[in-house]
C-alpha cells in the first residue's frame, strides 16, 4: 500500500514538474466539462471536491483562475466545511486570478473580469467584476462600448500572436501605438 502512495505521488509530482495538464484527472474524479472549452495553463480547480464543479459549452478560463467548491475557512468554530457547486453555464468567459467560491453559479453567457472574487451568483449576460464580484453591465451595453472603441483604435492581425510568428519590428510598432491606449488584435 505504501508502495502505491509513493508511486502515485512520484506521477503527480512529475506532472507537476512536467507542467502537463492533469484536466483528465479532474474529469476522472467527476469534475465535468463540456465541448469546446479553452482553460488555459495555471487554472486551479478544486482537487478535493472536483466533482461538485460543473462547466458548460464554449467557456474560456484565463490563467490563474481558482473554482472553490469548498471553505474550510470556519472548520475550528464549527467543526465543518462549507460546501457547494460550482456551476460555468455555457458561454462564461472568467477572467486571469479571478477566483469562483462555492455555491456559485455564473449564468450562460456572462463574462468575470480579471481578479474577482464572485461569492453570490452572476446573472447570464452580465459582466461582473471586483471584490467582492459585482454588476458592471450587460454584455450588450459592454459590447457596445468595445465596438465603438474598436473603429477608433490600432487593430492588428494574427500576425501580431506568437502563434503568427510575431517579429521583433512588430512587437516594437505595438508597443509604440498603444503607449496611451488600448488595441486590439484578432
């Protein structure tokens, strides 16, 4: 038996070591995911309660971000830990650092921005942010004010990505045009 714990800890730190994304032993565990889902590099799920984390279709989270389905934060006073889902309906985008506590559903289609802390449910369609999480707007107000900004500022293609080969002359063009405001890039 010990053998078994010492091997199981050697894979999980060469994982560790190896950076490899261990979503699959999430998914083992019950975690469930859906179709066409971008979770980037560094996200942290609840190892201990994964299976009380339910994504949807089409999320997008960005790195950093933690799911939490439990806070042993009151264990000492009440010799329990809070638990409850984590529900990401389909379409969610969540932001890098932003970080989902328990019992949280965040709604089809609403977007978290960066570092928040979301401790009540999202609305679908919202755009949420802070901490703790609040409304910001709807999405449509939120495209709206991204689309006028996008006629007015510096637009760049894939070519601009590290997956477009980015060069050195275009990264210094970048970094000149958007001293004092933002871009945007495809």
């Amino acid at each position: 038996m010990l053998a078994k714990v010492a091997n199981y800890a050697k894979s999980r730190f060469r994982k560790w070591l190896n950076e490899e994304i261990w979503l699959d032993d999430y998914i083992k565990l019950g975690m469930r995911v859906g179709q066409n889902c971008s979770i980037q590099p560094g996200v942290v799920f609840d190892y201990s309660h994964c299976w009380l984390i339910q994504i949807g279709n089409n999320v997008t989270i960005a790195p950093g971000a933690y799911l939490l389905a439990h806070d042993a934060s009151m264990k000492r006073s009440t010799g329990y830990t809070k638990i409850g889902l984590v529900t990401i309906e389909d379409d969610v985008f969540i932001g890098a650092r932003a970080i989902i506590m328990p019992g949280v559903t965040i709604g089809k289609g609403a977007i978290v921005a960066a570092g928040s802390v979301v401790t009540k449910p999202v609305d679908a369609g919202a755009v949420v942010g802070g901490n703790p999480a609040r409304p910001i707007a709807a999405i449509e107000q939120y495209a709206g004010k991204m689309l006028t900004k996008l006629e007015q500022a510096p637009r760049y293609s894939s070519a601009y990505t590290l997956g477009g080969n980015i060069d050195h002359a275009r990264k210094q063009e970048m970094i000149a045009a958007l001293k004092n405001d933002i871009g945007f890039v495809r």
